[in-house]
C-alpha cells in the first residue's frame, strides 16, 4: 500500500513536505524509518531520532496497523528556547 508520510523542519527542507512509501498494511515503525531513509541516506541520523505519529497522536508501539486514509507524520526532535 502506498503511504504519504508528512515530514517537517530538516526531514520536510530535504526530502520535500511529504513522501510517498510502500509498505504492508501491517508494519513496523523501523520499516517505515528505513523506507525514508532509503530515499536520501543524510537523513538516516534525524530519521532515527525521530517519532512517528498516526492521525495527530505519536506511536509508542513498534509494530502498526495502517490504513490508506490514515495521517501519518514523522517528527524530528525540537530544540530553541
């Protein structure tokens, strides 16, 4: 199934605002990383530190279920005062 996956800040400047992945419907957190990652190997740092979240709420699992009209998002890691 194809993903579009919405990336921000360095993630979002570097690949563009959103990807699109192939993925089975039953997945891993780390399988959809890789599928980034494999897409521009500078991201693989920022990719790893990461958090993933589906329809607005973050993924504390490692192994997910998604649907195709799912939101799916990846986070970088923020910092600033």
């Amino acid at each position: 199934m194809k993903i579009s996956v919405k990336l921000f800040a360095f993630l979002g400047d570097q690949l563009g605002p959103v990807v699109t992945i192939d993925l089975p419907t039953n997945t891993t957190v780390a399988a959809i990383k890789n599928a980034i990652t494999a897409l521009d190997p500078l991201v693989k740092e920022t990719v790893e530190n990461s958090r993933l979240a589906i329809n607005q709420e973050f993924i504390n699992q490692s192994e997910i279920t998604l649907n195709s009209t799912d939101e799916v998002a990846l986070i970088p890691p923020v910092s600033g005062g």
